[in-house]
C-alpha cells in the first residue's frame, strides 16, 4: 500500500511541488483485504504511467461492474469491485453537493468490505488565509431521494 501511496505522491509532485490540496494531495488510496498479484520490478513507473495516460496497460486482478442511477435532479455512478466473487469494494460517485456526514451516510448503504461515497457536486476554491469557504449541500429530503435510489442498486 505504501509504495501505491509513494506512487501517487510522485505524480502529484510532478504536478505541482507545493502540492495543493485541490492538485490531489494527498492521493487517494484505499486497502482491500485480498492477495497482491505479482508486481515487475519497474511497477511504480508502469503505475504512473498508466495513471497520466489514463489508461491501463493490463487486466486487473479483480472483476467490477459500473453503472448509472438518476435520483431527482442528481445522478450517482456506481462502482462495484470484487476478487474471487466476493465483493470488495464499492465507490459510489454523485454530482450532488453534498457534507462529509452526507456522504457518510451513503457510504454506509453499502454491503462491501470497504465503501466510499465521493461528491463532485462541491469543488472548493482557493481561499486567502483567514478566508471562509462558501459550501453549497443537499436538503435532507434529497439525500433520502439518493439513498432510496443507492439502495434499489446495491
């Protein structure tokens, strides 16, 4: 996991050294519990590679499924991974502006081992030191909506 990690924070060094937060710092990494496939000896650069490319050079070692859901005005893509037939992991991705304890609580309609609710719907700005973020978030009704909607999927 830590060379994954090392992996990404060379590519968000390359970006920018001062490695803002809205330029991927930190990346993004999560752990599942399954065995590590057999890496060559240059994996890091094949990594980093395949992450600017955005494309990848070989088959992942586990199986996943994508799929789109309408909730009102906001959609939610799904992203179900599993090794062995077992499932792993769920992402869940929603273009509604949405609080961490929002999110939360959609992660938590999830059956994998590991769940992760992302929000696109919120992108903060830089700020001035001493500055406050203006934060836009959905009603309580709306998050329902997407909840009833997540689970019919899941």
């Amino acid at each position: 996991m830590g060379g994954i990690y090392d992996s990404g924070m060379r590519l968000a060094d390359e970006r920018d050294s001062e490695a803002p937060i809205d330029q991927g710092w930190p990346p993004f990494t999560i752990g599942i519990a399954v065995e590590a496939p057999d890496r060559p000896g240059d994996w890091q650069s094949q990594l980093l590679s395949a992450i600017q490319r955005k494309e990848s050079t070989g088959p992942a070692p586990w199986d996943s499924q994508l799929g789109m859901i309408s909730a009102g005005d906001y959609k939610v893509s799904a992203l179900h991974s599993s090794v062995n037939d077992r499932e792993a992991a769920s992402i869940l991705v929603t273009d509604a502006p949405m609080l961490p304890q929002q999110l939360a609580r959609i992660a938590e309609v999830g059956r994998s081992d590991i769940n992760v609710a992302i929000s696109t719907g919120n992108r903060l700005p830089r700020v001035e030191n001493g500055e406050l973020h203006q934060v836009e978030a959905i009603s309580e009704r709306r998050l329902g909506d997407i909840i009833r909607a997540v689970t019919q999927v899941l």
